[in-house]
C-alpha cells in the first residue's frame, strides 16, 4: 500500500485473483452429494451454477464499491437505494399473478423483479436529483424511505396471498441459485463483464468523487457524466443479479470493505479484484449451500451471512489500523 | 495582465425549491451585489469580511462551483463559462475548508489525483505527472509522510497536503478557504509562509479566504473586504484595512499600532480589561 499502484502490479494480481477463481470455480463443479457421471458435471448439472453464482457474486461486489464511493458511505451496498424491494415487490407481484410464460428461458418472477429493480432505481434517482443535484443526503434518504414503503406492500402482499405463494417468495426474498439455461448465463455474464469494463473505465474519476463531487470537479473530473455512467451501471448489474438469484445480501456490503482492508482504497484496483473475489466468495458460499443440508438446499443468503459476517470481523480486527475511517 | 476579472457580479442563493414554494420564479437571497475587481497575475489576494458576507460563495463563483446570476467572471481573459471541466482544472486549483475522506487514501495517492484528467488511456499517470507530484509534496514539505493515511496526520500537516494536491494541478491561480482556520500559531504562519513562496518563486496569484486580518496585512499585497450587507472595499491591503474601515463592516472596535512597517489590529471586546482607556482615543499609536 505504501506506494502507488501501477498497471503492472494491477494486471499480476487481477490475473493471480483470476487463477484462483477458475480454481475455486473447477474444484466447486466437482463436490456435490449427488454421484453424476464426470461428464455431466460440468455440461447440464454442476457448473452452469457454478457459473450463475460467479456472475452474480461479481456484479453484487462490484456494485456495491460503487455505491460506497458515490454515496462515500462505508454502510452502502447495491441494496441500499431501494433495489432490493423493488426487486421483491415485482417478484410478488409476479407470483401472486400466477403468469406462467417464459421469456428467453426466464420465468415471470425474473423479469417483473428486474424491471421492478430498475424502476425503483429510476425513482429514488428522480426524487434524489429533486432534492438536490449533489447532495447525497437526500439520495440516501429517499432511498431508506422507498426502501420501507416498498418493503410494507411486500408484507401486505404476502399476509394476503396463499401459503404456497409466500413459501416460493419468501425462498425468492432469500436469495437463492437454481440451474440455468446457458443462454441465460450467457446474456448475464455479458451484461456483467460489460458494465464491470466500463466501471473500470472510470474507477480513477471515483477516486476523485470519494473526496466530495466539489473537490473532484476542482480537479478537473466531470463529475455530473462520471456520477451517472457508475450509477447507470451500478444499478443494471444489481439488477441482472438480482433477476437471477433473488435477493442475495452481504456480498455487496463486505467483500469490497474485505478487499479495501487488504489492498487500498484505489478504485482501479478495487473495482476488479471485489468482481473477482465477490465471485470466488459466492461460488464457495453457494457450494456449501448445496451441501450442507443435502439432500435438502439451503438459500445461498443465509451461508453467506453466516460465514461472511465471522470472517469480515477477523479481517476487521486485524487490518484496522490500516484504514482511515474507523482509526483515527 | 489581469488573470482574474470580476464585473457587475450578482449572486444569490434560492429560497427553497421551486415546487415547494409554488411560485413560476424563484426568490433569491441576494449574497454578491454589483461586485467588480480585476486581480494582476502573481498577486496574492486576500478576502476578508464577516460570517454570510459571500466570501465562499465567491469562491465557489470563481472556481465554476457555481455560475453567476449576472455579470461575468473572466480567468485569464476567457469567459469562465467557456471552459470545459478540465480546461479550468489546469487554470484554477481550489483548497476548501477541510474535509476527511470515507476511505483510507495515503497522502501519495490523494495528490496524484490532482492530474487524473492527465492520466494515460489505462487510467495510469505518466513519469511527468509522477515529478509534478513529487515536486508538490517537496514543496510543502509533505513527502516524508507520502505513504500515511490522510486521517493518521495532525491537522497542520493535512492543511498543507490539500495544498500539495492543489500544486499538483499545475495552475496559475490558486484558491484557498480559510486555509488556517484550526491551525496553532507556528502552522498559521506556515502555511502563509508558503503560500508567499509560491507567489514570489512560481509566479502564482494566490487567493485566500481569512478571517486573520493581521495574517492577511502581513502577507497579502491586495484585500478584499466584503461586507454583509453587499458592500465591499477592494484596494491595497494597506488602504483597505484601517479601524474605521473594520468597525463598519465587522461591527468590532479595533486598536491598531504599528510594528515597524507593519499595521495590526487588536480586536476589543466590552469587557477587554484596557477597553475604557483605549475607547477613548482609538488608533493611540498615532499620537506618540
């Protein structure tokens, strides 16, 4: 930490990180419960979970170092500007409707929890640029307020809905991986690595935003084009994981204070190493998922808590001196 | 040559949001009225003036922060409002008052980002933007601590890394906010001390918000002192700082002697212990 980053020692540890995730990736489509033959491990049955779990992992960290920094708020996650209930409440919807078509594979639940997602996005954007262009306070709040609006019709729609129909959302809510088609894995990977590319792309702008949007203008960012590429960005790819896997929590919210912990706040190295280890983090999580209580599932959220939240503290402890933010 | 240009400057902040107060315009409370100066290249520049005089709102207003309700504000004979966000980053570097960060950036780290709208088409800087780096943090005297966290460091030592950063901007214009405020006597002095070095060795026009008034008679070569109620004095340090002139706009009675060639001014308050003597006959240092 104690001299600057360059692009040679980003491109080592990006491509080191890269290597342990397809190892992780490899030796995760191997464990399991049930005997499948080597063959079919890796086509139909293990790895396209596998695979679903790196993507969202990737999409949840990342999203999740962006929203600390535009928000410069250590307690944001991709969840905080009202993307999870909005998520939830088209999931519901999408439930309690009982449609039963499909769209490029996807059931209704995806797609309304998707365009659910956005649409939330889309107006705890609006509300926050009423209140004032560059003040995050007022983003924040009208966030935490959508946040508990929504979050009450989605406990209004369950106490009315048939027990059947609240087990599947409450699973839904939970954050949970299923098998997917490939076609899927593939527009979701796409949709992923797109937007991480382009967060890259303006992760030395976010440096500067960290210090408030009036410094980094001073500084010669612009800081109005950079604020809404992260945020576009930031809340699509939460979106496409959320569509996928349900509500999956605390991936965003620690594996970029983690990865910050051991290597730096610079978002240049921070923004593709919290992708690659948010994925290694959810492929290993959901893994034990599958295991633990076979032949039964547990919803990947609750693994993630349970050993994410034990191991967060040790990382804390130990690396605090380090960081600025909580030492002083 | 005059590198900063102020005419017929107004400004005035809104009362509350449009929608909210439901009327088509929108009411303003007036902070800068029909404000004009011109500021020569290489001078150092004090504004001065009570608390909502407008002295960072002026400052916001000459570094693009903020755009005037009228009149104009030129930076090196260019309209302020044709520069890009950039092309203004390479004119006018800003060090406001002090802020610490979320995240735990080192002092390196902190100053390189002042040339990222240079950085190279990876987002890396180049061996350039590395010794101008370098050089601002010689030149503050903050590169034995290059590798700290900005929070591990006192507030004296941040003042002058934030002044780094700005340096690392390479411009011609320098503005500061209250760049002493918090600061013991020996790190006041010092970040003035180097504040006039950098005037007198690279030609910066320094302009520095202050409420030290004997600071700025020390340092300063021209004053603006703005009032409350939107008036102003802009002249030599020396012309615009007298008793009289303080009284009217801070509304504080001053005793004022000469040290050498040097005026300062003692602020008195009710109770000051000598007040009942020196009320009687202000500026006494005139009659010996």
């Amino acid at each position: 930490m104690n001299e600057l980053l360059t692009a040679k020692k980003l491109l080592v540890r990006v491509a080191s990180a890269l290597v342990v995730l397809a190892a992780v990736m490899f030796v995760c489509s191997l464990i399991g419960t049930r005997n499948v033959p080597l063959k079919a491990v890796f086509v139909p049955v293990r790895l396209p979970r596998v695979i679903l779990a790196a993507i969202v992992g990737a999409a949840l960290a990342c999203s999740g170092v962006v929203f600390q920094a535009l928000l410069r708020n250590p307690l944001a996650d991709p969840y905080i500007l009202g993307i999870s209930s909005g998520a939830g409440l088209g999931a519901i919807i999408a439930v309690i409707s009982g449609f039963s078509w499909t769209l490029w594979g996807r059931s209704p639940i995806a797609v309304f929890a998707f365009a659910g997602a956005l649409g939330t996005v889309w107006l705890v954007w609006f509300i926050g640029r009423v209140t004032g262009k560059s003040h995050v306070t007022g983003l924040l709040l009208a966030g935490v307020v959508v946040n508990a609006f929504f979050s009450a019709l989605i406990m209004f729609l369950t106490s009315v809905a048939k027990s059947q129909q609240v087990y599947a959302t409450i699973f839904w809510l939970m954050g949970n991986m299923t098998e997917e088609d490939f076609l899927v894995l593939w527009l979701g990977a796409g949709c992923v690595a797109a937007g991480m590319l382009m967060l890259f792309y303006i992760s030395p702008q976010l440096n500067a935003i960290s210090f408030g949007e009036d410094d980094a203008r001073s500084m010669g960012v612009n800081t109005a084009r950079t604020r809404t590429i992260a945020f576009a960005v930031a809340a699509l790819i939460t979106a496409v994981a959320v569509s996928l896997s349900g509500l999956i929590g605390f991936v965003g919210l620690v594996v970029p204070h983690a990865v910050r912990l051991v290597f730096g706040p610079d978002h240049r190295q921070l923004l593709p190493l919290s992708g690659i280890v948010g994925a290694i983090f959810l492929v290993a999580a959901d893994t034990l998922a599958r295991i633990i209580v076979a032949p039964a599932q547990l919803p990947v959220g609750v693994v993630t808590a349970i050993v994410g939240g034990p191991f967060f503290l040790v990382l804390l402890v130990k690396h605090t001196h380090k960081v600025g933010w909580l030492s002083k | 040559m005059s590198i900063i240009e102020v005419s017929h400057l107004s400004f005035g902040y809104p009362v509350g949001p449009r929608f909210a107060t439901g009327r088509k315009t929108e009411t303003h409370v007036e902070v800068l009225r029909d404000l004009s100066f011109e500021v020569m290249a290489g001078t150092f520049l004090v504004i001065a003036g009570p608390n909502g005089a407008g002295k960072t709102t002026l400052l916001n207003l000459l570094c693009g922060s903020l755009a005037p309700k009228s009149g104009s504000i030129r930076i090196d004979t260019a309209a302020i409002e044709s520069y890009s966000t950039e092309a203004l980053a390479a004119k006018v570097a800003v060090v406001r008052q002090e802020f610490v960060p979320v995240f735990g950036f080192s002092v390196i780290e902190m100053a390189m980002m002042a040339r990222t709208p240079y950085y190279g088409q990876m987002g890396f800087e180049s061996k350039d933007d590395r010794d101008i780096v370098n050089e601002a943090l010689e030149a503050t005297d903050t590169s034995q601590f290059a590798s700290r966290t900005l929070a591990s460091l006192s507030g004296g030592e941040r003042q002058r890394v934030f002044i780094a950063r700005a340096l690392a901007q390479s411009t011609a214009i320098l503005l500061l906010d209250e760049p002493t405020s918090f600061l013991d006597l020996k790190h006041q002095v010092g970040i003035y001390d180097l504040l006039k070095r950098m005037q007198l060795e690279k030609g910066k026009t320094i302009v520095a918000i202050t409420h030290d008034i004997n600071l700025a008679a020390q340092y300063a070569d021209v004053t603006l002192l703005l009032g409350a109620d939107g008036s102003y004095q802009y002249g030599r340090t020396k012309d615009v700082f007298s008793t009289e002139q303080i009284e009217k706009v801070f509304g504080v009675r001053t005793f004022s002697g000469k040290v050498g060639q040097e005026k300062f001014f003692i602020p008195l308050g009710k109770f000051a212990k000598d007040s009942a003597q020196i009320n009687g006959k202000p500026d006494s240092s005139r009659q010996k």
